[in-house]
C-alpha cells in the first residue's frame, strides 16, 4: 500500500486526484486531506478513505471539522502549523495542490521524506523555484509536474537529454476571452472571465487562463522545473487545448503530446509513474477531430506574457514578487475594486518598481526572503488598486 497524502484535497485538483484513488481503494493508505472552506467535502472524503488526519487551514473551521468526524478516530487540525504538520507526516506520495503561495511551505516540507511531490502548485516554481528543485535535489525527493503542460514536456523527455532540446512550445488554449472584442476587455466581470472553453478547474486559475496570467506562470514554471533558458520557452495560442506542449530537439524534431483537456491524465501520470497504467480519460478520435489549429499571441491581448518575459530575465525574487503581485490584483478584480485589464497593467507596475529599487535580481531565495518580497509586492499592488478605485 503507497501512504499518499494531499494538500488542497478539496479543490479541482484534490477532487480528481480523489477521483483515481477511489477507483483503487486498496492501493492506497492515505496518510493526510487537507482543505480551507469546503469542510464538509474534507469530512465526507476522510471518512470515505479512512484518512489519518485532516487538516483545514483556517482557524475557524476547526470546531466544524472536529465535530464532523467526532468518533471517527481520524485526527483534525487547523491553521498553517498544522498544514506543516501534516506535511511531515512520512508518505510516499504527496499532492502539492493548494492554490497559491500558501503551497510552497507543505510542499518543501513534504520534500524531507525523500518523497515523490506532485506539484500542481506552481505558484512554489514560480516563487522559489530554485528552492523547491535545489532541496528536491538536496534531499533525494523526486518532483513530478501536474501541471498538464509540463507534465506534456515530462513525458515527451524520457529517454531524451535535456541538451538535446532547443526548445520547449507551451500551447494555451487564449481561454474566455480569447474572441472577445479587444477594446471591452476593460469591462470585462468576474463571470464572463470565469467561463474557460475546454477546461473545467478553480476559479482562480481559471481566469489566470483567460488574462494570460496562467500561461505567463507556467512559462517561469518551465524555466525552474527544466533548467531552460527564457529564450527557449515560447507560447502558441492553440484553441482545441489537445496538444498540451511540444518539445523541439536540435535534429529539428518535434515530439507533441496530445490527449484529452482532462486533468486526470497528468495527475494519473503522476501517481503511477514510473509505471503507466489504466486511467479513465477519453480516447481521441483523430478523424473526428478533423483539424488542430495554431496561432501566435496577441501580445496586446496578452500583456501578462511580456511580464512573464522580464521575470524570467530578471530571476532572484522577481518571481516571487510576480506571482504576489498577480494573486493580489486577482483579489482586486474579484472584489470588484480594479478592472480586468486593471491586473496586468498594475502587476507590471509592481515588478518594475520593485526591480528598480530592491536589488530583486541577486537577492538569494529563502523562504524568509520570498516572505518579505510577497509582503512588500501585495502591499505596493493594494496601494496601486487603491489608485484605480480614487
Ligand atoms: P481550487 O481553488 O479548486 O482548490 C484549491 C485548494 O487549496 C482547495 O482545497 C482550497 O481549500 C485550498 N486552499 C485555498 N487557499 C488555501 C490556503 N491559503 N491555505 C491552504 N489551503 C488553501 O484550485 P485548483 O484549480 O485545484 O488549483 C490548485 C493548484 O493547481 C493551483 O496552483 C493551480 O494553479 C494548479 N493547477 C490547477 C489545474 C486545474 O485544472 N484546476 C491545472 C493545472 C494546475
Ligand atoms: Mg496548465
């Protein structure tokens, strides 16, 4: 029996990475579920799979949860501590899919099993990539991409030397608003941001997909998880989502993947590697398909991957400034208080200010140095969002 375990259980990812476990129960001991508000999905799945503990990140939930599993013999806990916690319970398989900068903590702690780490959270490569892959290495850990992109670029280098590559093509599918009139994008709501064409995943990410900001992480996120250079790293718009990325080697090859806009293959690629075995995802039908389409990006429509070009240059902290500068606009636009076109004019703004002044550059990352740079970006973005609604 594999002991797994999985951070952000209650999410899209958590929820299909539940999906595959439950259909091979006996498989699988599973060791910790963590949730923040869905806590009555986090008792209903913990009692199902007899989980050791389960953890919610807030505080104030513990009474609900508690009172939820009373009697179960299950262990309940709440607040970032106890995330930690349940992070350095040994397991052989950990998931890494809470949203946000909250996930590199458990996800680097998790690392000192000498486990293997899923890593659905990109916000830890895109913040502390160099610390999150240096400690992997350091401690014996595998990590394994989750992200269906990467996950793509994974699977087509095995077998492969990475100084065979010339380039990495990450596909995006332009998401909601990839047709909508470039000149009302400003007025774009919440809603019709969060209506992605052929993926169905948080909310968050979700219209990550539809400002660019989405693909601008994952870009940082293939430069910190393959150890390639900026210019090697390009997007192509691609509508269908069924070519996830593609590998282009120094022979002039290029090794697409394709399969079905299913997050259940890459967390299933995942748990089973370095084994494939069986997973319940559709089977293409190419002549049905008929034809893929390609285009370049509108960097007009698309100004989020301009920012992601500068971060990659710039490294050190840069990253980690980006991704809190992007979470902290993201909170704006939900709130109504900055417009959609709003975010990447005021996460640029951030990074340039922020690079200008703070020796970002060369800065080493910790995680105290990515704490204070995360606090200092989401502070200067509340102060530009603050100048949008004056
Ligand atoms: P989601 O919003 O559906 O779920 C997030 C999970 O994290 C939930 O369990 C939530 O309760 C928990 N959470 C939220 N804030 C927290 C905090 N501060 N502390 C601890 N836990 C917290 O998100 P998702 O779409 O499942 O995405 C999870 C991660 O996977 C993100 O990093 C996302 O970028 C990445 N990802 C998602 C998809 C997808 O298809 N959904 C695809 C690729 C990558
Ligand atoms: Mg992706």
């Amino acid at each position: 029996m594999r002991r797994i375990s999985i951070f952000g259980a209650t999410g899209s990812i958590g929820q299909n990475t539940l999906d595959l476990i439950r259909r091979n129960p006996d498989d699988y001991d599973v060791v910790a579920l963590t949730g923040a508000q869905n806590i009555p999905q986090l008792i209903k799945d913990a009692k199902e799979l007899r989980a050791n503990v389960a953890v919610t990140s807030d505080q104030t939930r513990l009474a609900e949860l508690r009172d939820g599993l009373a009697g179960s013999g299950i262990d309940v806990a709440a607040g970032d501590a106890a995330l930690i916690d349940a992070a350095a319970r040994p397991a052989d398989w950990i998931m890494s899919a809470i949203v946000g900068a909250a996930g590199l903590r458990p996800g680097l702690e998790a690392l000192k099993h000498g486990t293997v780490l899923a890593l659905a959270n990109k916000e830890s490569l895109v913040t502390a990539g160099p610390l999150l892959m240096g400690e992997a290495k350091r401690l014996g850990a595998t990590v394994l991409p989750v992200d269906s992109e990467h996950s793509a670029v994974f699977q087509a280098l095995i077998g492969e030397d990475i100084k065979s590559v010339e380039r990495i093509i990450i596909t995006a599918s332009g998401g909601a608003l990839r047709d909508h009139p470039l000149t009302a994008l400003d007025s774009v709501t919440v809603d019709e941001a969060s209506n992605h064409p052929n993926w169905d995943m948080g909310q968050r990410i979700t219209i990550d997909s539809a400002s660019m900001f989405n693909k601008a992480m994952e870009l940082i996120e293939t430069k910190e998880f393959f150890g390639v250079k900026p210019e090697e790293i390009e997007t192509i718009i691609h509508p269908e989502s069924l070519i996830h990325a593609l590998v282009g080697f120094r022979d002039g090859a290029l090794m697409a993947h394709v399969g079905p806009p299913d997050m259940r293959h890459a967390i299933g690629f995942a748990l089973n590697w370095p084994d494939r075995k069986d997973l319940p995802v559709q089977r293409l039908d190419l002549a049905q398909i008929g034809q893929l389409n390609f285009r370049a990006p509108d960097l007009a429509r698309y100004p989020a991957l301009a920012i992601a070009q500068k971060v990659m240059e710039a490294g050190g902290l840069t990253g980690a400034v980006f991704n809190a500068a992007k979470e902290r606009a993201l909170d704006g636009f939900l709130a109504g208080a900055c417009s959609f076109t709003d975010m990447a004019r005021i996460v640029s703004r951030v990074v340039d200010v922020m690079l200008s002044k703070e020796g970002l550059q060369n800065a080493t990352i910790t995680l105290d140095s990515v704490r204070e740079a995360d606090a200092m970006a989401r502070a200067l973005t509340g102060e530009e969002i603050a100048k949008q609604e004056s």
